[in-house]
C-alpha cells in the first residue's frame, strides 16, 4: 500500500523544527545545575570545545545520514543504517533510534504535564504566600497521585493523559502539524527567556533580605561565566560537559535522521544542522544561565545556589520566587517561566514520535493518523509505571537506561558506522553535497579520529565510573597499578543495584528495609519494560527485513 510521504513546507520551518527538537527540558533544567555541580564557569572551557569536536560533528553525521536514507525511500534509523552499511545485523542498531524515543517520551512527557499544570496553578494563584518550603512540598504532593491539589481525582494522571492527548493529535497531522508547532513555538520560548533574561540581568542586589543580606544575582552570573583554565585538566568536568551535550542536542535518539530524511536530496544540510545547533546553543548558554542560576541567587544566595542546585530547582523553587516580584508580575513571571519550559517540551516530544511514524508507515503502509495513535497509546501503557511509581524511581530508572546510556551507545555506534563502515570519504561527500557553506576539511579528521574516540571514552567512562566521580585522583592510581573502586553510578554498579544493596545492608529499621527491597523490585519492572519494548522495536525490524525480502527490496 502507497502511502504519501511528508515533506517540510519551508527551510524555516525546518529549522525551527530542528532547533525545537534539540531545544528542550535540559536547556533549562539540566544546563545550569550541571554547570553549577561542576564549578561554574570551569564547566564552560570544556562544555564549548565538547560542542565544536563532538556536538557538530554528530549533527553532520545525523543530518546526512538521514538525507542518505531518504533517497531511498527511508525515514527511520534501522533502514537509513541498512541503507548505508548493508548487512543484517547492522541495521539493528537502528533500533536504538526508535526505542530511546519511545522510552524517553514515556517520562519526558510526564515533565512536559508538569508544566502545562503549573502554568494552571499561576494563573490560580496557588502559590500566592507560599514559603519556599511550602512550594517545594506541593510538588512533592503533586507526584504523589493519591494526593489532589485541585480536587481532582488522580490530578497528576489526568494532566499527564492531557499531555499524551495534545502530543498525539499534533503528530496525527504529520511534518505539518509539528512545523507549525515549531514556527509558534520556538518564538515565543525565546520571548519568554528573553523576557525573564533581562529579570536576571537587573535583579542585583535588589533582592536582598534579613534572612539572605549578601544575595547578589551578580554572583550567581559572575560564578557561571567566570573561566577557569585549571578545569581543563579535570577529567570529571570534560565527563560531565561530553554528556550535556548529548542532552542539549537530541544526537543519539534517531529524531534528526528521521527529520532530515524528508529533506530533497539537493538540499543543504551543512549549514542547516550548524544553524539548529547554534541556535540551540543560543538558548542553552545563553539565556539557560540568565534564568534560575541568577534569579536564585539573587534572592538566596549564590551560597544557597551551592547547595540547593537540583533538578527540581524549576518547580520547588522558582514559583517562590516569582512571588517577590508581586501579584501581578508574579503571574506573569510564572506564565513565561512554565510556558518557555512547555514549549521547550513539546517540540522535542513530538520530534520523538516522528522514527516510530516513518518505520510504520515505510514498512507496513501505516497512515499519519494510525501511526501517531499508535505512538500515543505505547506512550501511555509505558509511561503510566513512571508517574504512578514517581517516588519508587521508575522515573529516573527510564531516564538512566534510556535518556544517558541509549544515547552514549547508539551515538558511539552510528559515528564508527558512519566514519570506518560507510566510509568517511562517502560521508563527506555527503555532508558537503548541497551545502551553503564551506565545511571546514578539519572536520573530516574530527568526525574520523576524534569524535569516535570521545565516544567510546564517554562509554567507558560510564561503565567504570571511579568512586565519587573523581577522575584524576583514580586515573593516577590506575596507571601505578593500584585500580579504583567503581561508583554506585556506574553501569555496571547501577546493573547490580549497588546504591540500594548498600542502604540495605547499613538500615536497621525493618520498615525501611522493605521499602528498599520493594524499590528493586519495581526498578526490575521498569527494566523489564524497557527490554521488552526493545524486543519488540527488534522483532518489528525483523518482520520488515522478511517482507522486503519477500518483496525483493531487502538487502544481505
């Protein structure tokens, strides 16, 4: 069965579609806590070289190995993969591209909810005379669904079904759908950075109180962009800025073969996926330090900042203190704040739904609106365990498993396939075809030596993660032969559950025994969840692979 394939209704719109992809949650969630964690402006040095070897050289692989594969009719990893390695096995690891998005919409759209019911709750007035405990509870209330905040039954279930439904019908409308999403949205996320920027920039010391008398947002700003050069030899800051980029950019998910897939094949790209990158640096950089870092700093202090800096930050604090900005601003503050972080969302969920659609409507003749339901009922059977089991970590089991060692693997994977298998003389070509601007040559060493070695570096580095993460003191013990002990959060510790057995063995209270021992469990049935939706995303390619034999298309 034929069925018409999409294609974007104009470069802007596919830029803007790029960029909102890239642009997310992590821009203003994840950026500043990280750059917080790993001293400030020491995270920046290695954050920007990590962006130029490694972030743009996976967005000219990602680019161009989609445009490669649309010309044969393929909008999905597995079959752009088959499409330039030929091989049965390899076209597998295109899997990846279709199971980290299903998994990481499955939690992300639970945040993306959370800011859909917070933008209600400003323009209620729930946090009018809030203390900065109070709000911090109510979110800790709002994840725990037998508790209501407005009545209704089950609200954070209700809200997260409501996402899940918006999210679904706009796939429904296929590349258009979402391109007008991108062409509202990304506007108005960067007028609402803009807007809250500018509050960060001319707050100083205006919010000083008895309680906090030295809050200064100039220290939080001057602590952020302050460089320093003695990071560059600190392994743990390269670590930590290698993995933001993963999340600031979406490379290792498959979303950006998949959108540029629907590119002509005489389009540009080089310059194309250099423009989304740049303007996703934009808005991390940028106007994700001018936002939370200063704001809370110049209410709290930087020294509050320090020890407070979380993920949570967004929703447990920063309604707190749009407060002190009075009634009205307040509101406006909030609708700007919950707003940006929505729109941030949704045009990276939607972008996660695409690989899914083009797989099914490719392989098995599936229409825009039976493929984007389909995505949407997967989300909703393997998303609900994560806000039900919220506080028993089946949340940040997903976001392990799927949103940081997924996107290491298939991104290590695909750089080796494109550079050494697909060749990196091919993919030059490749990537410079129809370009609009002159490709450094530099980066066809980069993309062949450098960005996989960093890779498989970072693989690494994940799997043997040193105790504390201290790399340079255990990197020297190494190498006099004296090893290093491996840290709960390693792949291979968090394998074994290493964190939970510990807290186990140390507890004396029996009721907190069980409730450890219960934790497992359900991070077993998470785990299980997430090998049985690779299995099945692996049996779909099978069952493909069979039918274009059967229809003379497969390759060996």
């Amino acid at each position: 069965m034929s069925v018409k394939v999409d294609s974007w209704g104009s470069r802007v719109g596919l830029i803007l579609a790029m960029a909102g992809n890239a642009v997310g949650l992590g821009n203003f969630l994840r950026f500043p806590v990280q750059a917080v964690q790993n001293g400030g402006g020491a995270f920046i040095i290695p954050y920007l070289i990590c962006f130029l070897v490694m972030g743009i050289p996976l967005l000219f692989i990602e680019w161009s190995s989609g445009r490669y594969g649309g010309k044969f009719g393929n909008h999905s990893t597995p079959y752009i993969l088959d499409s330039m390695v030929k091989g049965r096995i390899l076209k597998y690891i295109g899997v990846f591209g279709i199971f980290t998005n299903i998994a990481v919409a499955a939690y992300y759209c639970y945040i993306e909810s959370w800011t859909m019911s917070y933008v209600y709750h400003t323009l209620r007035g729930t946090f009018d005379g809030m203390s900065q405990a109070e709000v911090a509870g109510f979110f800790n209330s709002y994840t725990d669904i037998a508790y209501s905040t407005t009545g209704i039954p089950y609200e954070a279930v209700v809200f997260y079904v409501i996402c899940l439904l918006l999210n679904t019908y706009i796939l429904s409308k296929g590349i258009g759908g979402i391109e007008k999403v991108a062409k509202i949205g990304m506007p108005l996320l960067i007028l609402f950075g803009v807007i809250l920027a500018v509050r960060g920039l001319t707050l100083g010391t205006s919010g000083a109180s008895d309680i906090f008398p030295n809050a200064n947002a100039w220290d939080g700003l001057n602590f952020l962009w302050t460089p320093q050069y003695e990071s560059i030899l600190d392994l743990k800051v390269w670590m930590a800025a290698a993995g933001q980029i993963f999340f600031t950019l979406s490379v290792g998910m498959g979303t950006i073969h998949c959108y540029a897939a629907y590119i002509d094949s005489k389009d540009d790209i080089a310059l194309n996926a250099v423009s989304a990158g740049f303007m996703n640096e934009f808005v991390e950089v940028v106007l994700g330090s001018l936002i939370v870092v200063p704001i809370a700093a110049g209410y709290l202090g930087l020294d509050w900042v320090l020890q407070n800096a979380g993920f949570g930050m967004a929703f447990q604090t920063m309604p707190y203190l749009f407060q002190q900005w009075g009634p009205a601003l307040s509101i406006i503050a909030g609708v700007c704040w919950f707003g940006l972080l929505f729109f941030a969302g949704i045009t990276s969920s939607l972008a996660m739904g695409t690989p899914w659609m083009g797989f099914m409507r490719d392989e098995f003749g599936w229409s825009k609106n039976k493929g984007a339901w389909s995505f949407g009922a997967m989300i909703l059977i393997i998303g609900l365990p994560t806000v039900i089991f919220y506080k028993e970590g089946v949340f940040d089991e997903y976001d392990y498993w799927a949103g940081t060692v997924s996107l290491v693997v298939f991104a290590m994977l695909e750089t080796i396939l494109f550079s050494w298998i697909f060749g990196m003389d091919k993919g030059w070509r490749e990537i410079t075809s129809g370009a609009d601007i002159k490709v450094p040559n530099i980066y066809k060493f980069i993309i062949k030596y450098i960005t996989p070695v960093m890779l498989i570096i970072i693989f690494l580095g994940s799997l043997f993660k040193p105790l504390d993460n201290k790399w340079s003191e255990n990197v020297s013990s190494f190498v006099t032969g004296n090893g290093w002990t491996l840290d709960n959060g390693s792949i291979i510790k968090t394998v074994m559950h290493a964190g939970i057995r510990d807290q186990i063995a140390l507890a004396t209270d029996p009721v907190l025994i069980e409730q450890l021992q219960d934790k497992i469990l359900y991070l077993n049935l998470a785990r299980i969840l997430l090998v049985g939706l690779f299995l099945f995303i692996s049996s779909l390619v099978y069952i493909a692979f069979i039918k274009r034999r059967r229809e003379g298309r497969a390759t060996l």
